[in-house]
C-alpha cells in the first residue's frame, strides 16, 4: 500500500494479565482495501483488532485518520470504527431493525423508534447492502445463523464509519454464506472504506482480500499481497503446512493441502 | 408485527399501568379501619371534607401511600436496570443481596443507638452497604458472568449481609431493641409519616435518576459488553452508575421500611410480554409495575384478615419466591450450563 494511510500503528504492544499477547507491531492501512488479517490460534489477530478499536489498553501509538487514537474522546472513536466481533451475540430477542440502528449509537441515534432521516437512510442503505430488510421486524433470536451474521455485518456497516474490523465474519457459515459475507465485505471496501477482516480460512482470505497481514506469536511476520504474503516459506513457517496454489476464473486459489 | 404496531402497544401498555397506579393509590389513600370511598378520599386530599377525613387521607395515608408508590417504583426500576446490566433475566437486588446488606448497615447503626429511625444515618448507612454488595457481585462476576456465577455469588452475599445482621441482634443487650429491629426488617410501611417520607425521597428520586439516564446506554449493551464500547458506550461509567443508582434507591427504601423482596426481580417479567425485550425501554413500566404491585400488596395487607399484621415484606416475598422458582425452570437450561 502507497497511498495515504487511514489507520497506522507504531511499535503497538499488548500485554494481557501480564503475558505479552502482541510485540511491537507496526503497519500503515489506507483506505479502499480489504486487508485479511490471518494467523494461526493464539497469534494475537483478535487482540490486534481490539487493539486497533481502542478497547484494549495498548503500548505504542494508533492512528486513524491522522488523529491519536487516545486523544480521540469514546464517541468520536465510534464513528471511525465498525467493530464487529466474533460471534454475533444479541442477549435480547429485538428486532433485526432495532439491532441494525444501534449503529447509529454513535453519532447520537440512541433510540431505534427515534431516528432522524439522516440515520434511517444510513441503516436502511446497510440493510440493503447485506439483503436483511425481509427479517427487519423479525426477532434476531428466531434467525438462522446465516441471517444473524448478515444482520450483525449490518449493524457494523450502519455506522458508515471509514474503518471496519471485522473479527471471523464468516466462522460457523456454510460456504455460501461465507462467500456472501466475503463479497459484502469487498463491495464495502471497495467504495473508499479500509476492512480488515480475521479469518482462518486462507483460500477465502486470498481470493478476497488484496493485502495480507500475517501474525505468528504476538509479531507480524509476513505483509503484502496475498500471493506474496502468503508464500510457501510463509506457509511452512507460521501455519506448518503446505497448500495447493492454483487461479479460477482470474482469481488466486489457496488450498490448505499437506503437512510440511 | 411492525414498528408502529409495537410502539403502539407499549404506549397504549404504560398509559393502562400509570391508570392502575392512580387507582391502587386512591384505593390504598381510602382503605384502612375507616373506609373512605374513592370521592371523599379526593375530596379530603385537596382541604374538602370532614376534619377527621382529612387527617386520616393526609397525614395517616398519604405518607404511607407515596412511599409503596416510590419504593415500588424503583425497586422495579432497579431490577430492570441490573437486568439490562448484566442481560440477564434473573438478575434483581433482591437475589444479589443488596436490601439485605442495606438492611445490616440500618441495623448496625440502630443497635449502636447511633440513630433513632429518623436521622438521615439511617439511610446513608443502609446505602453504603447497599453499594457495597452491588460493587462486591459485580466485581465478581466480571465481564461476562453467567446466572450460575451472578447467583451463587448474590447466594453468598445476602447469607453473609444476614449472618452480619444477626450477629448485631446476637449481640445486642436491649431486648426491645432486637423486637424492634426484627419487625423492622420484616418490612412494613406502616404508621409511616411524612418525616420518612422525607427521608427516603432524596435518595429514591437520585437513584431513579441515575438509572434512567443510562436506558440507551442498556439497549447498545444488548450486543455485549465489548460491542456496546465499540459504539462508544462508557462500560465502566455505566456500572457505576447502576452500582450508585441501585445503591442509593434500595438503601434509601430499606432504611423507612425494612427489607421489601422480589418486586425488582417480577416486574420486568411481567412487562416484557406486553413492552418488548428493549431493555431501554422496560425501565418505566417497571417502575410503574413495582409502584403497582407495592400498592397492591400493601392494600391487601390491610384487607386480609388475620390476628397480627401481616407485613407487607413478608407478603410479597411469600408471592416472590415461587415466582423466581418459576423463572429458574424457565431458564433452566441457561443455569444447567447449556447454551440458551
């Protein structure tokens, strides 16, 4: 990446009941791209992501849009970042509308029956984007784990913020709705917004996304284009296997096939 | 059902409950030894009647009446807050120890004759371990801590504020000052006058203030504690208003009227068929449904014939616990470590 960078981190460290989760990573993301954040278990990719979004106390300096992350005050942290986390928990059977409108929270649309033109747009153009206004009065406790989890990229999305972390989207989908997320996820970016997205699964990863970051042990080993990122050096060193590297229909295909 | 439809029906719910709460007070303002019809009891409240009418309504009643009215109401404002807190539908002061603790730290100060029951020591001495046990549970429970941990540690909290009040009473040498205080925590609003009524007001009225500025902040933590500080919600800030704002409203109401159980717990239950699980938006009718179900209780002490009072405490805790059984075979599933 060489254009101007929207979120940057310099020499970011994470401590976690005193073990060190993350060391000293450094990176420059801009805007318009879809960075796939990848790892083996316990390398720090979700760590790295709350790290970004300010919620976790870190070492080290977090820009996002040429503003300290720790001068900017909880509201105006909000609105830069879509945070959506693993798992989609909603401890409430609402509606998917109300769900969807809580991210409008930041910019002051507290109340789902309240909101102005303005956000109403917002969360119906995420609601759109991701194809859930059928279930918009439906309660999210009665939807299929594949609606819940478009529900909930909407609900990120409606923040309309310029960065959205987005920690295993695609986890527990089959592999439609994966490639559903994973399409959503690249028309977001592709008109202006940086997401960067933590999966496991390499060949999603590298036919998506057109930067990689790749965590080992709290430290980023490996950065770039996913063919570059992702090289078979990279692959036996960090993930211990080796994959089958082949393209369909003009798009690079990763296979995880045999140990190293 | 859409929308409209939804937000039709919660109006159309909380203008029924506020009609049910004028009701029950002009009932309880005209029940007692002297029955005073729904008309003389208006009549009185505004200077028109007998003398004797008015004393009876004004001076006897009222205070009484406003304190089930006030109580009720944030006790079912306090149940519905540590339920949005904590999402979960079994959480209330009651089962998290905290009128007990609020009523050891009354106690304590009574049996040291630090106090008659009308000094101000009373209530903030009952807040202060009222807060304290909330602040104590939460600690505990962390993040994200399940019925089963927020249970057993309220379990353990109320069995500690109890054992600590009988040892007070243990180890008291006045015999008419444990007689006292036995009755006391039973929990009655009767003979209660507008000196309570003053002393609990404050604190009831900045405790229900805390707890209702925080109803957008309970609806973002719907998605979870870390989503909720994504949107910008101030998760520390929150707890410690619902710790303060729970603290000073059951600590304020223990101190005038003793322990009042399971109202905080029932409440909410009873209006999430009729409001919706919007945990925001549940904050006033359950408010409206304690101040109900206070009042009626109280009335009912009143009717029910029996040798001895019956205290009002002891009522609804005698209607409380099989309502939490209930609630605990309903979320069975949820306790038995299972995935709700």
């Amino acid at each position: 990446m060489s254009e101007i960078a929207l979120l940057t981190a310099k020499g970011l460290s994470v401590r976690l009941a005193g073990r060190v989760v993350l060391q000293d990573v450094s990176l420059a993301l801009s805007p318009g791209h879809l960075v796939a954040l990848v790892g083996p278990n316990g390398a720090g990719k979700t760590t790295l992501l709350r790290a970004l979004a300010g919620l976790i106390p870190s070492e080290g300096d977090i820009e996002v849009g040429g503003h300290a992350l720790a001068s900017l005050p909880l509201r105006e942290r909000a609105k830069r970042f879509g945070y959506l986390p693993q798992g989609h928990v909603v401890h409430w059977p609402l509606p998917a509308r109300d769900i969807v409108a809580l991210g409008r929270y930041p910019h002051g649309a507290t109340d789902p029956a309240r909101l102005s033109p303005r956000d109403a747009e917002a969360v119906l153009r995420a609601m759109q984007a991701v194809d859930v206004m059928e279930f918009s009065d439906r309660r999210v406790t009665e939807l299929s784990g594949g609606e819940r989890s478009r529900v909930a990229l909407a609900r990120a999305l409606a923040v309309e913020a310029p960065v959205i972390l987005a920690d295993e989207p695609t986890a527990s989908l089959d592999p439609r709705h994966q490639i559903d997320v994973m399409k959503n996820l690249r028309a977001t970016a592709d008109k202006g917004v940086l997401v960067v997205v933590v999966t496991h699964d390499l060949g999603l990863a590298a036919r998506f996304a057109d930067h990689m970051l790749v965590l080992r042990e709290g430290r980023l080993v490996s950065q770039g284009a996913p063919a570059d990122a992702l090289s078979e050096q990279v692959m036996a060193d960090v993930f211990r296997i080796r994959a089958y590297r082949a393209e369909f229909q003009r798009e690079a295909v990763i296979v995880p096939w045999a140990d190293v | 059902m859409t929308n409209e439809d939804a937000a039709r029906r919660r109006i159309g719910a909380t203008a029924a409950l506020a009609a049910l709460v004028a009701l029950l007070v002009l009932i309880s303002l005209g029940i007692g030894p002297v029955r005073l019809s729904p008309l003389a009891v208006a009549e009185a409240l505004f200077g028109g009647g007998s003398d004797v009418a008015q004393v009876i309504v004004r001076e006897i009643r009222l205070p009484r009446t406003l304190l089930a009215l006030a109580i009720g109401a944030i006790l079912g404002l306090s149940g519905a807050s540590l339920q949005g807190l904590l999402r979960n539908p079994l959480a209330s002061p009651d089962l998290f120890g905290a009128p007990q603790s609020a009523a050891f730290g009354a106690v304590l100060i009574i049996a040291l004759g630090l106090a008659d029951v009308r000094s101000y020591a009373l209530p903030v001495a009952a807040i202060i371990a009222a807060f304290g046990s909330v602040f104590v549970l939460l600690s505990i429970a962390g993040r994200n801590a399940g019925l089963l941990i927020l249970i057993l540690s309220g379990l353990a909290i109320s069995s500690f504020a109890g054992a600590a009040t009988a040892l007070v009473m243990n180890l008291a040498t006045n015999p008419f000052l444990v007689l006292e205080i036995t009755f006391w925590l039973l929990g009655s609003l009767e003979d209660r006058s507008f000196q309570h009524v003053m002393l609990a007001f404050p604190f009831i009225i900045a405790g229900a203030i805390m707890l209702f500025s925080q109803r957008h902040a309970f609806r973002a933590l719907s998605l979870g504690e870390e989503t909720a500080q994504s949107l910008g919600v101030d998760v520390g800030r929150l707890r410690l208003f619902v710790i303060s704002g729970v603290a000073l409203g059951v600590g304020g109401a223990v101190a005038v009227t003793g322990t009042i159980g399971f109202i905080g717990l029932v409440a909410p239950h009873l209006m999430r068929p009729l409001i919706g699980h919007d945990p925001g938006r549940l904050l006033v009718p359950s408010a409206l449904t304690g101040s109900a179900l206070l009042l009626a209780a109280d009335i009912a002490v009143r009717i029910i014939p029996s040798t001895s009072d019956i205290k009002v405490g002891v009522l609804t805790s005698i209607i409380g616990v099989p309502f939490f059984l209930y609630l605990i075979m309903r979320e069975r599933r949820a306790l038995g470590g299972g995935v709700a």
